[in-house]
C-alpha cells in the first residue's frame, strides 16, 4: 500500500511539473521560462559531475536541513538579503550611471544628428 500511494504522489507531482512546464512555455513568460532553462541546465551541469544517488542523498539532506536552518536563523537571513539588495541597488546606479546613461545619450545624439541631415 505505502508503495503504490507513493508512486501515486509521485506521478502526481510529475504531471503537475509537466502542466507547469506546458503553462510557462505556452504563456509566453519568458523570465520564468528562463529561469527554468537555467535551473534545469545547471542540474545538469551537477548531474554530470556525481553520481545520481549522491545527488539524491545531497538534495535530501538539504531539504531536510535547510528549512529547520532558516526557521531557527530567519531573522539574520532577512537582514542578510536587505543588505545583499542595497548592495545590488547601488551597483546597479553605478553601471546605470557609467554605462546606461552614456549608451543612451549617444544613441539620441545620433538620431538627433540623422534627424539634422534628413
């Protein structure tokens, strides 16, 4: 019985990642769609480099250890990503204002320029 409720469970995890998969690919939202590509081929990439059971005994391990660990650290985690978030906040003002900005001025100023010729 414990097998045949799981493979149950398990098919019906299957077909919902397959509906999901179905879902991002067909609606056209493509930074999910990405995402997924990029997750998918980075298990991959992991799955190349050990055997499938020690990733399995890797993810298990994980997923049994890492929600107690956030549970007990939740608060040092969320200052945590505030402070990776200001950090990618500034980084991304200066590459705005060093790269962005110039590439967007001399895009006007040759269309402004193409505009004076015609």
């Amino acid at each position: 019985e414990t097998a045949v409720r799981m493979a149950k469970t398990v098919r019906a995890w299957i077909e919902k990642s397959i509906k999901w998969f179905f879902i991002v690919s067909t609606k056209e939202d493509w930074p999910v769609f990405v995402g997924v590509m990029a997750r998918l081929l980075a298990i991959s990439y992991v799955g190349n480099c050990m055997d499938f059971l020690t990733f399995i005994y890797i993810g298990i391990l994980a997923g049994m250890t890492l929600p107690l660990t956030y549970n007990k650290n939740e608060d040092k985690i969320k200052r945590c990503m505030e402070w990776l978030r200001e950090k990618y906040k500034r980084f991304y003002e200066i590459i705005d204002e060093k790269a962005i900005k110039k590439m967007k001025s001399r895009i006007l100023n040759e269309n402004e320029k193409e505009k004076k010729i015609e």
